[in-house]
C-alpha cells in the first residue's frame, strides 16, 4: 500500500526560534523540570518553548522531513495556561492515515518534556481531517494513549519519530 | 471502495467479527537526493477530483500542468489470510475478487465452446444455501410448506444455464459424501493412532484427539491467527467445498477433455469465510494457475444476481433430471451444518467390533449450540462410554471448546466446531429474515433448518440413492489414487502476526 | 478542602509502592485487605486494622504485606475480588484475566478478629488464565453471588464467565453490542444484570435468556463522550455513570427492563471523570438514605455525594422526581497535580466512610469521612 501523501507540501523552517532551557538533544528536560517545580515564581512557559520541542519531531510517513517542515506543527496554535497545554497539529491531508501517530508522538514528547503539573490536550485543527473527532477523541484518552506505549512495535514507531525531537529547529543532517 | 450489496452484519451477537480496520501503510523513504534539496521547494503535491481518484500534480511550473493518477491501493484475500490483523472474515475487506460480479465478468469474456480459450463454467450449489432460498421463498409467498430443495435446486439449475450460461450445475452433498467418508478414515487413523502410541505421545503428523471438525473456514482461520496449539487436533480432511474443487477439476474436467483451468469453478456458499477458504494457496494449483474453487458467492449474493438478472425462484419448473456424473441432494442424517458428529457414530456404531445392539447413544444438550453425544457399549452388565463427541456452535462454545482442548483434551474424541450460532443454515452470507421476523434471527434459523430437512419426494429410495453414492464415491477414490492420497486432505500452519509499527491500530 | 462542606474528610493512609501509574484499588469484601494495581503490573495487598492503642484510638493503620508478580506482560488495569473474598482477578492490558487464590487459604477463616498472622503466609498462586480478549482488558467484576465472572476490553466485546469448583471457567456468552471500546463491566447488586460502559458513550445492559445466550436488553445514551465507570446503588435501583462529558449521570430503573437518566450532575468537574463508586455510607442516615457516590477524575478531585429518595407519591401522579443529592465532601488535587484514576468504598461493616483512590502518581491513598455528628 502507498503512503497516505507521497508528496506533500513542505514549507521553509522558521530560524530557529530560541534555545532555552535544557541541553541540546535532550529528550529529558530533567533541569527545566526542577526549576519550574521548586520555585512558585517560576518563568511561565510560553508557545514558542512548547513549539521548540515538538517542531523537530520526524513526520512518521516523511523521515526526512520535521512536522515543521511540513507546516503540521506551529508555534500559534499552541495554547499555554498556568498548568495547561493545547497543541493544535494541521494534517498534511485530509484523510491522513497518520494522524493519530503523529498526535502520539507529540503526546509522548510532551510527557517525557513538561513539568508533570501541566495537563496536555491535543487535537487537529478544527476541518482539517475527515476523522477529526476520532483522532481527537483518541488522542486525549490515557487509556488508550497507556495502552498504546505498551504496544512495542508502535512505541518504536513513536521513538523514531522523537529520534530527531531534540534538534529543536537544528536542521537534519 | 463498495462492499457487495449483500454484505451486512447481522444482528446476531456471537459472530466472530473483524477486530481491526484494515490498513497496510508503507513508509516512505524518500531518496536522499530529494532530502539535499531545500526544504520549501515542494514540486508535486496530490488532487483529488470529483470521483475521488488521487493526482499527483506538479506545483514547480504551473504553466506546465501535468498529472498523474495514482493507483488506488488494493488488498487481496490473500493478504488477509497472511494477516492477523483481523481475526477472521472475509466481511471486513473489499471482496472483489470473489463476488458475484466477477463471476457475470468471467461469464460476458468467457470464449465460445468452439474456442480453446472456452472455459467450462460450473456452479456448485450447498445445501444451506437451498435451504435459505427455499425459506425465503416460503416466507414471501401463501403456500406454508416450504419447497422442497431438489425442487428450488431445479430452479438453479434453470436459471443457471439458461440465463447465466453455466454449462454444469450440482449441489455439494456428493462432494459431503466423500469428505464424510475420509473424516471417518481420518478419525479412525487418529484412533488406532492415539491408542499404539499411547495418550500424549500424539506424532503431530497424524494428528490428535480429540479430533476437531474442519469445515468452517471461519474457526480455521481463528485457530491458525490465535490458536495455533488447536491446529493438531483439527482434522485435515478439506471441507465439501473443497473437495467438490477437487472433483470439478480433477476428476470431471479430464473427462470433459480439459485441464483443470480449463474450468471456471464458481461456489454458492452459505458464509463470507468459504471466499478465504478458496483464496489459500493450498487450493492452488502452480502449474496450471488455477484455484480448485475460482470463486465463491454467498446466498445473499446469489439472491441479488438473481434479482439483477430479473429471474424469479418462485415459478416452478419441471423437476429436471440428474445431471449426469454427480447424483443429487444426497441426505446425511445429523446436522444442518454437514453431519460429522453423526457420520463418526454412524461408522463406530456399524463397525464389526461393536455390533449396533451393542451401542447406545445418549445425548445432552447442556446449553445453546452445545450438545454433548456419548456412545456407550454394555458389557458385563454395567455401561461403557466408548465415544464421547459433541457439537459445538458459536463463538462462545467455541471458546469453551479451545479451553477445555488445550487443558484436558480427553474429555471428547470429536467435536463438530463452528463459528456460527446455529451452525451453517445460519452463515453469514445467507439470506436474511424476512421483514416480518426482523429482529427474530434464532426464529429464522429454525425457518432455515426445517427448509433443511423438509421431506423430498423423490422416486429413488434413499438406500438406494445411498448405496449409488457410494459405488460412486469408491469409483472417484480408486480413479483419483494419487501417491501421496492428498486429494482429499489439507495443513494448517500458524499465522505469525506481522506487526508493522505504523499500522497499528491503538 | 471546602470548609463549607457539611463532612470533613481526613487522609488516613498514604500507601507508597508502585513504581509506575496506579490504575484501580480494590476492597477485600470479607478480610481486611486492600488490594491495588498498576501499570507497574504488580499487585499490591495492604492489610489493615484500627488502632486501639494510643496515640490515636480509633484510626486505621495499613501495613504492605505482599506484592504479587503477576507475570501479566502489560498493564494490570483492574482488580476484583470475589464475594467470598478468596479469589482475586486481575485484568490486563495484555488482554487475559488472572484468577488468583492464596496458597492454603481454606485453613484461615478468621473472619474479623485479629487476621495478622493470617494475612502474611501463603503465596498468591495464578489459578487460572481466562484468555479470549483480543486487545487490552480493561475491566473486571464478579456478580453477587460470585457465580459470574464479566470482562471488557478495548476489542468491543463483553464476556460473561460461569465460575465452576477447580478454578474453571466456562464461557457463557460474548457479546459484541458496543461499536467502540469498552471501559467497565458492573454488576447489579443482587440480580444477574450486567453493564457496561464505553468509549462510544453508550452504557449496556445485558441479562441471561437461560436457554440461549446472554443478549443486551438496553442501551442508555446521553452521554456525550466516552463513559468511563459505572456504579449501581446499593439498593440496586439507581445506576449512577460517569464520562469524559465531565457529567455524572443517575438512571433508574422505571420498569423492568427499562433504565432512563433521571439525573444529570454537571459542573463539579473539570476534566474527564475517570471513577465513580456508590456506598451505602457509615453513620447518619435516614430511612431514604440511598448512599454516598464518590467520583474522581483528571482534575485531581474527589466529590463525595449523599444521595435521598426522592418523596414518595401517589402512584397516580405518574412520574416520581428525581432522588435527591448534595455534596457531601470534597477533596482536591488528592493526588497532587496528578489524575486520579479510581475511587472505591471499603464494603466492610463499620468502615463505609473509608475509600480508597489510585493516582497517576503511583500512590493509593485511603480517605475517611466523616459526616457532621447532628442533624
């Protein structure tokens, strides 16, 4: 079978937008969590650090390519509250096999990254995908989202798309 | 990407049901070349037009607009059978390979008789399936007997040559015959087998005890996908299906002058899986590219092939002769789903070591679709169980069956397994309940099973029709000896779960 | 806490231990016990009992007194014990049920006095694996009477197991009636009914026709999301459900076989409400006491409601209100900033006010409350 898009559109990268907080290619970002957790006046987190950490995250279906790229993932359609994350992701189609892949990979790096006090939601954006209440409904259930990093061949599946998270905006080799 | 008309789930709450949608993604690695070229500078991206077919469309120059269709992706039977991604059913998947409009696309190419190209079509007709007909039939008209089924095979028959151009048309009771007398064979090897041997040294190679049935393709699939240790209990014997594949293009094509693909082989099949079952490569033939079944259409199908074609079952015709070469609707005492139970008992209960006033059967039926068969012998005054059998329908009973096999095992030595409550008269693919007994699906099957069984009116007596089938059957035996006996026998293999990380349904 | 809350609520225990989220507790009906599970797929079993010494008569101390390995290969997702309180099971992601008993457990019978010693020997032996679930089993419950074992998983299906002598099991029906995952099973508190709930936000009922099959007689939406947990009164009458609607919703039964939302509760939690439980409560209560519903979610909350029959009427006036509900007590972020996954009331005489909650941060904690001593 073929891929859902073999050939999407894909869009210049952003400069790189800052370079805060954890080390470079850290998946852990074990010293932002500290920081935020021991102090009550901590600096809030905003959408561009939010978008810092999932942009270079690989699109499942292009492994050359980051959801930046290719326009999935942007800082405006993150959503920062005090303890609250929304992440709006765009599919590349509409009828983007991918998708739920992609909103677990966003999921998992978000997990392994924030401070455990923020709750993550996640969704596609508002028409963009035939099954977008599916996808949504799926993505925002820790049930299904536990079972699912149980499933080895999937979770390898979501590691490889993480591999590259790290770069944060740093181009691929 | 249309399911067949007739495709439909039925209300029936213990069907083995597809589990997962069907997807096969491929990942993309695109060249590295491409990766080295800036990103921003897209060249294609897809359209869909109105049908809803894919175009791959240059976005570089649009001056110089070009497009390319992109192939729809397609998924064989094969591919589901090589899959564990669904359990079983043939329902979850496009089946168009084998549907009735196949089988109207083979009949319009099909060369003339003159031409060497010509294939011979034949139709192989089950009795679940005349028992459906005749069912719906009686529901939809004023007389409250049903018709008898040598009178709606007739009807088949009729139509079958005059409007669709079949040149042979039969019902698989002979086909039954034969495959009843090699699941005795086979259970009476695995006996002798089981008790020189001794319990528990069972050579996988002949096979154990107790023996488990093997006609519905539905629970073959089921075991082989998630219960590989039931494989060697299940006999090998190939279902009437199958062995009636074998007759059409072993045993009858050469007489007609042909190879086997020289024959277009289509069965009406009361159950979607019977289309898996004739999809596995051990009913294919290498050499000559052929399946021994080319295509499988269910009841429903029929119905609505029938309805296309503007033919109606109801208006009778003259009882037609027997076609020559295979005799008609031969009877088997037991049940509507082939009898196995009771073709087993039948040969202990007249075999020369226990004479028939010897033997008592008792039967309990301990639930729904589970019925427990025990043959006991008197010896000195008290009873001794010599045969313990049971049939088991349904996904539950079913699910009973594997536990209590791979736990105990001596408990039976044969059990009759289907995945259908209600057994075949209730497969998947026959017809469904009349509006009046919407709803009603276990009142419907009772409709079916009496169609089953209602009396013939034939001329012949069954003893005579019987000791016919079997002269007959030791002719077919003796003619298609082959070396390695395998006419009539098929394997089983595991189906190992292919887990592609992307496909992953979560 | 609130303070304006007529019940004040106290943390009696704080039970450390699992190494990953814990998923569900689960009170030993017959024997001091507490049982949890977790995504670390152990089970953990606690032993307790009250203190009579000083310095705090009357408080109940736990004491961890046994792991079980379980050797299921995912997540332990739900626990039941059954009514007799000897056998244990345990539902896993890795889509088989466990029926667990302990090694020797026919010579203690010790019923209430002082079971130390009976508690800490045995090994707690697999008696049985019921296999059959395709994909993750997410729920688990014994009927009253303990003759009925029921499971879910997210492969649609509902399965009803008849408990035999020998730890055997023999399936009784598989029923394929939700389109979408199933997330619990309950039992009725005295009939042979089943419900279930599930992702496509339906709620199932389902009963025995003895000479077929089990078969699904009700289906109630209103839900407008997944239905996460379901809880029957304890007098069997009223349903409660909870979803990720963030609603909790009371059906009765209005005939008998007829279940409607009578009730629906709204604006008492921000996130998916992930448990609910309905005890008969400890302490005060009248005649139309219909028990205290405890519901926790995502939002770290626990609200614990009292619930009234409604007055009765004249059987002419047709339709009967609503039983009545105020919140009782509440707890938040109980689990720190974490989700809480269960609730349950602890069964045992004297200890209704107790309930026990799993959190995504690896704690079981244990919570008394206690009602206001007049009015």
């Amino acid at each position: 079978m073929e891929a859902y898009n073999p050939n999407p559109t894909v869009y210049k990268s952003a400069k790189t937008i800052r370079k805060s907080g954890a080390k470079e290619g850290s998946l852990w970002l074990v010293e932002d969590e500290e920081n935020i957790e021991d102090s009550d006046e901590v600096e809030p987190l905003d959408q561009d650090e939010i978008f810092d950490l999932i942009r270079s995250i690989t699109d499942p279906e292009h492994k050359h390519m980051t959801l930046e790229d290719l326009m999935v993932v942007s800082a405006p359609q993150i959503r920062v509250g005090s303890n609250l994350v929304d992440v709006e992701f765009t599919p590349t189609v509409p009828h983007c096999g991918m998708s739920t892949l992609i909103g677990l990979s966003i999921r998992v790096r978000l997990l392994r990254s924030l401070p455990q006090r923020f709750k993550v939601d996640i969704h596609v954006k508002p028409g963009s995908h035939q099954s977008e209440h599916a996808i949504n409904k799926q993505l925002n259930d820790k049930e299904r989202v536990a079972a699912a990093l149980e499933n080895p061949a999937l979770l390898s599946a979501v590691e490889d798309c993480l591999a590259s998270a790290g770069l944060r905006g740093e181009r691929l080799e | 990407m249309a399911f067949s008309g007739a495709l439909t789930l039925t209300d029936l709450n213990d069907y083995i049901t597809p589990s997962q949608a069907c997807i096969k993604p491929v990942e993309q690695l695109n060249p590295v070349k491409e990766a080295e070229t800036e990103p921003g500078a897209a060249s294609t991206a897809i359209r869909i037009d109105s049908g809803g077919a894919y175009y791959e469309v240059s976005t570089e120059d649009t001056s110089r607009f070009s497009a390319k269709k992109l192939e729809p992706a397609q998924i064989s039977l094969n591919d589901c059978l090589a899959c564990s991604g669904c359990i079983t059913s043939a329902e979850s998947v496009l089946i168009t390979l084998q549907s009735h409009t196949e089988v109207l696309n083979f009949l319009a190419a099909n060369p003339p008789p003159s031409d060497p190209a010509h294939k011979v079509p034949v139709l192989s007709v089950s009795p679940q399936s005349l028992a459906s007909l005749a069912a719906s039939l009686a529901s939809s008209s004023s007389s409250p007997r049903p018709i008898p089924l040598p009178q709606i095979l007739a009807r088949i028959r009729k139509f079958a040559r005059e409007v669709l151009g079949f040149e042979h048309v039969w019902d698989t009771t002979f086909a039954r015959h034969l495959a009843l007398l090699e699941h005795v064979r086979e259970f009476r090897e695995r006996k002798a087998h089981s008790s020189s041997a001794g319990s528990g040294s069972g050579r996988d190679d002949v096979g154990r005890l107790p023996m488990l049935a093997s006609a519905c393709p539905g629970w073959i699939c089921y075991a082989e996908k998630t219960h590989a240790e039931m494989l060697p209990f299940i006999a090998r014997t190939k279902s009437p299906q199958q062995v009636m594949g074998a007759l059409v293009k072993y045993w009858l094509a050469p007489k007609w002058g042909k190879r086997p693909d020289g024959v277009y082989h289509v069965a009406l099949m009361p159950c979607y899986d019977k289309k898996l079952e004739a999809s596995r490569s051990d009913f294919y033939n290498e050499q000559y590219h052929t399946r021994d079944v080319d295509c499988v259409i269910t009841t429903g199908e029929f119905e609505r092939l029938l309805r296309e074609k503007g033919c109606d079952l109801s208006v009778p015709v003259p009882d037609s002769e027997e076609e020559e070469g295979i005799p008609d609707l031969l009877e088997h005492r037991g049940t509507s789903s082939g009898s196995y139970l009771q073709s087993i008992i039948d040969a202990l209960s007249s075999s020369p070591s226990h004479p028939q006033d010897g033997l008592t059967l008792s039967t309990s039926t301990l639930r729904a679709d589970h019925t427990t068969y025990t043959l006991s012998a008197r010896a000195s005054g008290s009873s001794q169980p010599v045969f313990k059998g049971a049939t088991c329908y349904g996904f539950r009973n079913l699910q009973n069956v594997v536990r209590r096999v791979g736990r105990e095992g001596g408990a039976y030595d044969y059990v009759e397994v289907m995945a259908c409550p209600g057994g075949c008269v209730n497969g998947g693919g026959q017809l469904k309940p009349p509006p009046a007994l919407d709803g009603e699906g276990k009142a419907w099957t009772r409709r079916v099973e009496e169609a089953y069984w209602s009396p013939s009116s034939e001329a012949a007596s069954p003893q005579e029709k019987r000791a016919r089938a079997d002269r007959l059957a030791a002719r077919v035996l003796a003619e298609m000896c082959r070396p390695d006996g395998e006419y009539f026998r098929t394997s089983y293999r595991a189906v190992e779960s292919e887990v592609v990380g992307l496909a992953v349904k979560w | 806490m609130d303070v304006d809350l007529p019940a004040n609520v106290e943390c009696v225990a704080e039970l450390q231990g699992h190494d990953d989220r814990a998923w569900h507790t689960a009170w030993n009906p017959t024997k001091p016990i507490l049982a949890s599970c977790s995504a670390d797929k152990t089970v953990r079993l606690y032993h307790y009992g009250r203190n009579d010494d000083e310095p705090d008569p009357g408080s109940i101390s736990f004491k961890h007194v046994n792991t079980i390995q379980t050797g299921h290969t995912k997540t332990v997702r739900a626990i039941a014990w059954s009514p007799s309180g000897r056998t244990l099971a345990t539902a896993s992601f890795d889509a088989n049920i466990g029926i667990w008993e302990r090694e020797g457990a026919e010579e203690e019978e010790d019923e209430d006095g002082n079971p130390s010693h009976t508690v800490h020997s045995g090994e707690w032996e697999c008696m049985s694996l019921l296999e059959g679930h395709e994909t993750e089993c997410k729920s688990v419950a014994y009927s009253s009477s303990g003759n009925l074992l029921a499971s879910c998983s997210r492969d649609k299906t509902v399965w009803v197991w008849e408990v035999h002598p020998d730890s055997d099991f023999e399936c009784m029906g598989v029923m394929m009636e939700h389109s979408q995952d199933v997330k619990q099973v309950a039992w009725h508190p005295t009939e042979e009914i089943l419900a279930s709930a599930s992702y496509d936000d339906t709620i199932k009922l389902y009963i025995d026709d003895p000479s077929e099959d089990w078969f699904c007689f009700a289906t109630l939406t209103g839900h407008a999301s997944t239905v996460w947990s379901l809880a029957f009164s304890p007098n069997g009458r009223y349903l409660a459900s909870c979803s990720d609607d963030l609603t909790i919703r009371i059906w009765e039964r209005v005939e008998q076989y007829k279940w409607e939302c009578v009730e629906v509760i709204e604006g008492v939690h921000e996130r998916s409400i992930y448990s609910i439980a309905w005890g008969t409560g400890e302490g005060r209560k009248g005649e139309d006491s219909l028990g205290w519903l405890a519901s926790t979610g995502g939002d770290g909350k626990i609200n614990v409601f009292e619930f009234h029959a409604p007055p009765t009427t004249s059987e002419t006036s047709g339709t009967r209100p609503p039983p009545s509900h105020h919140l009782l007590a509440r707890v938040t972020s109980a689990h720190g900033v974490h989700d809480v996954n269960s609730v349950s009331w602890c069964p045992r005489q004297g200890l209704r006010n107790i309930l026990s909650t799993a959190g995504d941060d690896g704690i079981v904690k244990v919570w008394k409350i206690t009602p206001p001593k007049e009015s």
